[in-house]
C-alpha cells in the first residue's frame, strides 16, 4: 500500500477487526495468563468466529506476538521521536523521561503479560521476539549515547563516562522507577519533574567540599 494512501472501508474494518481481536487476548492474557487461554476463549470474547481469528493470525503464538511486537514498535518509537525534538541535550533527556514514562503506563497492561509470561513461555512464543525487542532496545540506547556525546562536545556535560555508559545508566535508573510504579503505584509515584531523575545522574555523589 502506497504511503499515505487513504483506506478503503474495507481496509479500515479489517484493521479494526484485527485490533479488537488483539484487544480481547491482551484482556484474557492479562487475567488468566498466557497458556490458560484458548482460540475459542479469545473468539467469544472478541465476538468473532473462530475462523475470523485464523484470517489474522496463525495460532495463539500469534496473536501474541503481534501484541508484543506492535506494543514495542510504539514504545519504541515514541522514545525516538522524544529524542529529536526539544531544545539543547539536557532537554531532549527530560523528554525521554517524560516519554518512557509516560508509554510505560500507558501499556502497563502490555508490559505486566511481558515480564509474566515471555520470560517462562516455551521456544516457540520466544523465539526471535526478545531478540526483535532487545533490537529496539538497544537502538535507543545509542540515540541516548548520541545526545550525551553531543552534550559533552558542546560542554554542557563532563566526561565522567563512557557516553553509552551514561545512556545504560539513566535508562536503568528510569526503568527501575517505572517498575516500582509498577508494583504500587500510590507508593511509587513515577516523578512529573523530569528533573527527579536526571538529577541522581548530573548532581553526582560524592561531597567534593574539604572536610572540616
């Protein structure tokens, strides 16, 4: 399909077919797990026939999959397009926070069923999925890198690391607070102020005044 050619209705109700079926199984997934839902389940609770599923998608795996996948594909690209626009480096990193802040919770449903499920799931829903995440993964930690870098050509930052340590560092730190929302949210709060987390990185540790 040429780009930016308009759907036909036809193309727009298969598209919202698919994605209602995909609903209904991030739905059945996230309540009763991954290997305690079937095709029927997933087809009653989408309102399809059995064979409308099978129109999309090959199998379970499938549909799995394509949740994961289009969920990344989302995630993933929000981050990027975070990291293009805002003025200098140090606010294209508070853009970053803010993004994968706010993606992360938006699809927390996606992302509970992924550290649930894949990490226990058999070969067969495996393979080739982590390695297509952890693809993206590491393309935005080396879009982060590159702001760094540029941060410490310009002067903005001092060289206190490798820059792509630096981007492995604040990507761990954001997600280890993502994943204390996760657990509780009202206890956890993930910061509004991007700066909250940037600062743990920029302020440093050590106290440099000499001692009394």
């Amino acid at each position: 399909m040429t780009q930016g050619k308009k759907l036909s209705r036809r193309e727009r109700e298969k598209l919202r077919q698919r994605q209602e079926i995909l609903d209904a199984a991030l739905e059945l997934f996230s309540e009763s797990g991954y290997h305690n839902v079937s095709m029927n389940e997933i087809a009653e609770k989408s309102e399809f026939a059995v064979g409308t599923l099978y129109k999309f998608f090959s199998s379970k795996e499938d549909i799995y999959k394509s949740l994961m996948v289009e969920n990344s594909n989302r995630f993933f690209s929000a981050l990027m397009d975070a990291l293009k626009h805002g003025g200098d480096e140090i606010e294209k990193l508070r853009n970053l926070v803010r993004a994968k802040g706010e993606v992360f919770m938006q699809n927390a449903s996606v992302v509970r069923l992924y550290h649930a499920e894949t990490r226990g799931a058999g070969y067969n829903v495996k393979a080739g999925l982590d390695a297509e995440i952890r693809k993206k993964y590491d393309q935005v930690q080396l879009a982060v890198a590159a702001v760094f870098q540029r941060g410490i050509k310009k002067k903005l930052f001092n060289k206190i690391a490798d820059p792509f340590h630096l981007a492995v560092v604040l990507n761990s730190i954001i997600n280890d607070f993502l994943f204390l929302w996760l657990e509780d949210s009202e206890k956890n709060p993930f910061p509004e102020n991007p700066d909250v987390i940037l600062n743990i990185l920029f302020n440093g540790l050590l106290n440099e005044s000499p001692k009394a």
